[in-house]
C-alpha cells in the first residue's frame, strides 16, 4: 500500500517484466523439450544455456520495439509490427548466439561458416515470442474510480495552474508529451502515457488507443466508419478506438 491505494507497478514496468517473464518462459519450454538439438545435454546444462540467452533477446527485443513504435503503428498494424521486430532482432541476435553457443558448449567460439545455420532458429523463436508479446498487450489498460476510504487518483495533481480541479476527459500522449483535455481546455506536460496510466487509478476511464486515455463518463456519442470507431467525448473532442482495443471496450459496454 502507498498513499492508501495498493501499490502498482508503472505501464511501462508491466510490459517490460510481462516481456522478461515470457522470455524466460520460452527457455524453460526449450530447455524441456531439447529443442534444435540440444536433447542429449543434461537438463541444467539445457537450462544453463537456453534462460541466458533467452533473456539476453528479450532485452535486445525490448530496446528495439521502442525504435519500431516510431514508425508502425501496434495497434493498427500488429502483424507488421511482428514482422518488422523478429527482422530486426534477429540479424544481431544471430551473432550472440552464435558466440553464446560456442563458447557455453566447446569453450571457444564457432568458425563463422556455422552462422548462417543458426539464423533459421533464432527466426523461428524470435517470431514465436514476439507474436506472443504483441498480442498479450491487445486489451486496453483500463482505471477504476477510487473506492470510499482510498487516496484519489494521483494525477490531477499534475494538472498545469489554470486547469487545477477542472475535469479530465481525455489525455493525449504526442511525442514525449501528454495533452491534458478537461473541461476548462487543455495544456501538455511532460511525461509519457504509460507512466500516466498507473497514476490515473483512481478515474473511470480506459486507453482507447495506443495514444489515448479517456474518461467513461465524458463519452457522449459513438461513430463507426471503415472498420474503426471514434469516441465523441464532452466539448466535441474526438477520440479514436483502435481495432486492436475496440473489442475489450465493447465487451467493457463503452458502445
């Protein structure tokens, strides 16, 4: 507990240790089944091999998915995304295998004629993990008002001076930035959404996008049109679904 309300990790910590754990997870399933060869090494010398170097991509997937999210956008195109991500780890994450492999298993590196022979597995199991990763993050992060007796939400406390104790109906991440919309108008701070999401517990409200936050109860209207949805909120402001959330949300009973 902190502050009266359960402690949480930050969005961003979730997705990075959400990540860490499937990681890990991957090794041990290898490490079971002896997969690309490794069935006549003893289980802990498999386990030894397989959760170091599974982590180690992990790590390497993480730093590439912040480069890849400038440029495609998940929510819209998440088989893109996937492709785009196992392109781009792999060619790195061949060369540590490569050097992980030979070194744990004959103490010395391989002669560079066997890399092209671990490029197919490391493809494989790139692939499989980062689907897996890209769609375990397709339902909304959604808030919850605060119960009686617990702290309120934290982050109207970020709200600039002029906007202190107005009504938040939506926030908006561009950049580095979040644009605060409440019912007295709207001004940026500096700070990122997923950060913002464990601070806005305490609110009614869901991200509807991969750059939108929004308020339950500041939703008026609803317009569908090519497959996608846009949330008419208080004020006129449009706030876009992206089909990667709108089914959580309509299940969630926001239209």
């Amino acid at each position: 507990m902190t502050d009266g309300r359960p402690f949480s990790l930050p969005a961003f910590d979730r997705t990075f240790l959400r990540g860490l754990a499937v990681a890990v997870a991957g090794g041990v399933v290898l490490s079971i089944t002896g997969a690309f060869e490794t069935v006549n090494i003893p289980l802990w010398g498999r386990l030894a091999y397989w959760v170091p170097v599974m982590i180690a991509g992990g790590l390497w997937g993480h730093l590439c998915s912040g480069l890849v999210e400038r440029y495609i956008d998940l929510d819209e195109r998440p088989w893109l995304t996937v492709v785009a991500l196992t392109l781009i780890i792999s060619g790195p994450l061949s060369v540590f295998v490569w050097a992980a492999t030979g070194l744990a298993f004959d103490g010395q590196l391989y002669p560079l004629s066997v890399l092209p022979n671990l490029v197919i597995p490391v493809l494989v199991i790139t692939a499989t993990i980062t689907a897996i990763n890209v769609f375990l993050s397709k339902s909304p992060v959604q808030t919850h008002a605060a119960p009686a007796g617990m702290a309120p939400a934290r982050f109207p406390d970020r709200l600039p001076p002029r906007l202190r104790g107005a009504a938040i109906r939506a926030v908006q991440a561009e950049d580095h930035y979040l644009r605060i919309h409440t019912e007295r108008g709207s001004d940026l701070i500096l700070m990122r959404l997923s950060d913002a999401l464990a601070e806005l517990e305490g609110l009614e409200g869901a991200q509807t996008h991969r750059s939108w936050w929004v308020a339950r109860d500041a939703v008026r209207d609803v317009d569908r049109g090519d497959g996608r949805a846009v949330l008419t909120l208080d004020g006129g402001l449009k706030a876009p679904v992206s089909r990667r959330f709108a089914k959580a949300l309509r299940a969630a009973g926001w239209y």
